[in-house]
C-alpha cells in the first residue's frame, strides 16, 4: 500500500513539474510570441486605447487613419477601400493583417528608435503614439489597377524595376475594410474568396508568360540566338508524348524571335530540353522561383512560386523527364507562379537581368514628423547577364509591336512596350496572363495581369488591362 502511494506521489511530482516548465516556457520564454500574435484579442484591445499610426499612400495621402469614440481608437479610411489586402484590417474580434500586422510595433509606437518622446510617454506611463507608415503604394496607379478587375477574378502587380517598389498590387473579387467585421460570415463563406490576396497568394499556371524565363536561359547559355531557326509542324514528340501549341496551330520555318512573338509551344519546348531540366530550374531560381518574395506582408500571406504537386512545393531537384521539361518550359506542367513573381519576372529583364528586391514601405515617419525608417533599393536575384537582358527585351518588343504579335492590344501611342502573353487552358476556360514593362528604352513601371476562368486568351483578355495601367502609371509625374 506505501509503495502504491509512493508510486502515485512520485507521478504526482513529475506531473506538477511538468506543468511548472511549462507554465514558464508559456509565461516566460514564449510570452513575447503569444503576444504578438495577430489575433492576441487583450493585446489589440488594449493597443485600441493607443493612437495608432497613419498608413498613407507614396504622395501622402491617408489610406488608414484613426478616429477616438469612447476611449478608443478605431481605423477610417479616407481614401476608401484602396489596396485592401495589402494594408490589412485591424479588429479586435478578427485579428489583425497586411500592413497592419507586419509593421504594428511602428503604428503603436512600440518600436525602437522612434525617438524621445515614446520613452518619455512610457516613463510617466502615459500612452505612445504611434509612427506613420508611409507605403509605395500611388492611388491614381492602384485605382486604375483596381477599377481595370472590376467584374473579374484575378491580380494585377506592378512595380518600378529599378526599385523594386511596388506601385500598385489589385486581387479581385476584393473587399471593403470598413465593413469588414460586419460582412465576415459573409465574406468568409463567399466561394469567390474574396479575402484572398491574388497577387501574392494566387497559384497559377503562368502558361506562355514563362517563355520569358525558358528564353534567358537558352540565350543566356548560348543554346539559341534570336536568329536560330526552327521548323515547326505542330507537333514537337518528345519521350513518348508531345507538345502541341495552342489551338493546333502550324507555324513552319521559324527564328526564336518569331517563335517568342507568335509564341510558338513546339520551338520553346525545344529549347527547354536544349537546357535541360537543371538548366531551366536553375534559370527559374534565378529570377526568384522556389523563394518566397521579401515583401513586407504576414509569414504565409506571400507564396514561392515553383513546381507544385497536389498543393506541395516540390524541390528544385524533383525529377522530371525530357516530356516534362518541354512543358515546363511553355509554363505548363506542374509549374505555379503568383502575379507578383511574374511581374519580378518582367522586372528583372527591364532592369538589366537584375530582380530587386520587391517593398511596399517606403519611410517610417515618428510623430515628430522625422524619418526614423527609409527602404534603400536592394538586390534581390541575378537572373541573366545584361546582354542576354537587352536581348530578351528587343524580342519583348516584337510580341506588342510585330504584325501578327499576340500581345498587340497592349500598344501605346509613342511609348515602347514590350511584354508577353501567356494563356492556361484550365479545363473549359483559360487562364489569361499578360507581362510588360515600359518604356522598353528605359523602363520605369513593370505589370503583370493574370484573370482567371476566362474564354479569351491572355493577349485578348490580359494584354488591354496591362495597357491600361500602364498608360496611368506612366502619366504619374513621381514614381517611388
């Protein structure tokens, strides 16, 4: 009986132990994640007593401001629901996203470095004021970019590929943050998702807007020039199956220049196994595929782009075979991007082979007015030597500019565009992509434009959209 007891008070102990560590490692070592966890509802009530921070647009303009009623502080949006999935909500029912989570320590004042004054509130216990966020972000381009999806679904991104500030970046179906509490059962259950953010989470097959990447890599490495000349007969066979282009069409004697413009699947999936598997992952890479896009957004709100089976990102160095490859390289096969990689994509041929670093902040302002944060331009992936850049952008041109190109619906008068279509046939309808840069001579906006479940191809459906926010874009007298 003595050693049953024994027995018993000796789990007794272990037990009470194990709940003291782990009370500690909860109070203590992990006390700082619980509580800057988004949906900490104590904290974001108590953070509501706090003035947070102004979220303002790249020419100042308040995208998010705050208002006091009864003791606390609730966000208005001046400007109406402009770029909704990237600023994010702020509830303390929902929880907190986009801007208004990555950079909550600046707009509540928590953050170092905001000056004296933060230290002064909290040592006479007063409450902080938070710092203003000033974002990349140009109304007039967001609007444009916004207003050209209206009635559709998908994402528009576009960005300064000198930079890497992104100037504009749409989803829809999309939402309204000032009634977002109010409509949430609704706006969860909504099969059009429309809380998603497309351009950053939108998986898709990039079709022949990945013909961009598979031409670095065969000019890059010297595999083609411009002037290769390849015979199509419709029909490339290759490991036991084939590649057919779209609708079946025949195209003949063809140089790659041709075959970009016309966009051409037999010649790219040629080139594709000219550079082989490693080489046109290895390009891939180059241009960013496989990393998750440094943007200022919430861990698991901005996605790699890759190889993907049934929802996993497959490793670089899953096997494919030569048949694989050659639909790799037209942007089919299991390959995935988001909007925002394939305007990287553009990007990094506008600027010269060189993807910068893509950011939605641009200053952290304290209340004293001072600048207490500055985004510098960085490098993020070298995807190509600059000659094979200056190439790839000559023969951009010629798929908006050349009679028979299939992205001549995004022309603009007197400015030089260069892009490239990309239409995925996802069972019935397709999914329609479009990326571009302008001008071609000194590129200052990068876009791509993916709308899904459409019948129209991405140079009848994509092309006009990009041209329209193109046309705006180019119109602004300062870009970030």
């Amino acid at each position: 009986m003595n050693r049953a007891i024994s027995r018993m008070f000796l789990v007794g102990v272990v037990l009470f132990a194990a709940l003291v560590a782990n009370l500690t490692w909860i109070q203590v070592f992990h006390a700082k994640a619980l509580f800057d966890k988004p949906q900490n509802q104590r904290r974001i009530a108590e953070d509501m007593k706090i003035k947070r921070g102004r979220i303002l647009a790249f020419d100042g303009t308040t995208i998010a401001g705050s208002v006091r009623r009864s003791g606390y502080y609730y966000r208005t949006y001046p400007s109406g629901s402009l770029a909704p999935h990237i600023v994010g909500y702020e509830s303390v029912r929902l929880g907190l996203t986009g801007i208004e989570v990555t950079m909550d320590d600046y707009l509540t004042g928590r953050a170092g470095g905001l000056g004296v004054q933060p230290f002064i509130d909290r040592l006479l216990g007063r409450r902080p004021t938070g710092a203003d966020v000033k974002l990349t972000i140009v109304p007039e381009v967001q609007r444009a970019a916004q207003a050209a999806l209206v009635g559709k679904t998908g994402a528009i991104v576009a960005l300064d590929p000198l930079t890497g500030a992104v100037i504009a970046s749409a989803s829809a179906p999309t939402y309204n943050l000032g009634d977002v509490e109010d409509r949430w059962r609704r706006l969860r259950s909504d099969p059009s998702a429309p809380l998603l953010d497309r351009a950053t989470q939108g998986l898709y097959p990039p079709g022949s807007s990945l013909k961009v990447v598979t031409a670095a890599a065969g000019l890059d490495t010297g595999k083609v020039t411009p002037t290769t000349v390849f015979n199509d007969t419709g029909t490339y066979v290759i490991y036991g199956g084939k590649v057919t282009n779209y609708h079946g069409e025949v195209f003949g004697t063809n140089t790659f220049t041709q075959a970009l413009t016309s966009s051409i699947n037999t010649t790219f999936g040629k080139v594709g196994d000219l550079v082989g598997r490693a080489g046109l992952v290895g390009y891939m890479q180059h241009f960013g595929f496989w990393a998750v896009p440094p943007i200022e957004q919430p861990a698991g709100s901005v996605l790699a782009s890759g190889r993907y089976d049934g929802g996993t990102l497959l490793s670089p160095d899953a096997k494919m075979d030569p048949l694989a490859v050659a639909w790799a390289a037209v942007g089919q096969e299991k390959v995935l991007a988001t909007p925002l990689q394939m305007a990287l994509v553009a990007a990094g041929v506008a600027n010269g082979g060189r993807v910068m670093k893509p950011f939605l902040v641009q200053q952290v302002i304290s209340p004293s007015g001072k600048v207490v944060k500055q985004t510098s331009p960085a490098l993020w992936q070298t995807a190509m030597s600059p000659a094979t850049a200056a190439t790839l952008n000559t023969m951009m041109q010629q798929v908006v500019n050349a009679p028979g190109g299939t992205g001549t619906a995004a022309a603009l008068p007197g400015v030089k565009v260069a892009g490239k279509t990309g239409t995925a046939e996802r069972g019935t309808t397709n999914m329609a992509w479009f990326i571009a840069f302008a001008p071609a001579d000194a590129p200052r906006v990068a876009v791509a434009v993916a709308v899904e479940n459409t019948l129209s191809t991405g140079g009848e459906e994509a092309a006009p959209l990009a041209a329209q926010v193109l046309k705006v874009a180019l119109a602004q007298a300062q870009l970030p």
